[in-house]
C-alpha cells in the first residue's frame, strides 16, 4: 500500500500539470507587475478558466455560455 506522501498523480490531477499551471500564473501576473489583492482571485480564476479551455475555440465557447445563461 502506497502513502499518500509517494502520490504524485490521481486521475487527471498530476503535480506536473499544478506546476505548469502555477507557471502560467507567475508569468501572467508578473506581466501585469502584480495585482490588487480584491482582485487577485479573478485574474487567478480567468488564468484556470484560459488554462483549462486553451484548447477550444474560446469565442464558440463563451457565445454557448452566453446564450445558455444570457446577462
């Protein structure tokens, strides 16, 4: 049985990808030469948001949300 200290994966949680991640976060705040701190959670968020649907066609995917849930 492996401790839970010798894990470094679990499903699609990798410590590579936190790392790469945290990464992208430095470097994207350092850009802005920091942050307030009430709006530190939404440039963090709006990186985890850019980091996990970089992949996709960003305007089909928000103009869908839009259209779901409009303003």
């Amino acid at each position: 049985m492996k401790r839970s200290g010798d894990v470094f994966a679990n499903g699609r949680a990798h410590v590579n990808g936190v790392e790469n991640f945290c990464g992208i976060a430095k470097s994207r705040l350092t850009k802005l030469r920091g942050v307030r701190k009430e709006k530190f959670y939404l440039h963090l968020k709006e990186t985890e948001w850019s980091f996990n649907h970089g992949h996709e066609n960003i305007y089909k995917l928000l103009l869908n949300k839009l259209r779901k849930s409009p303003l």
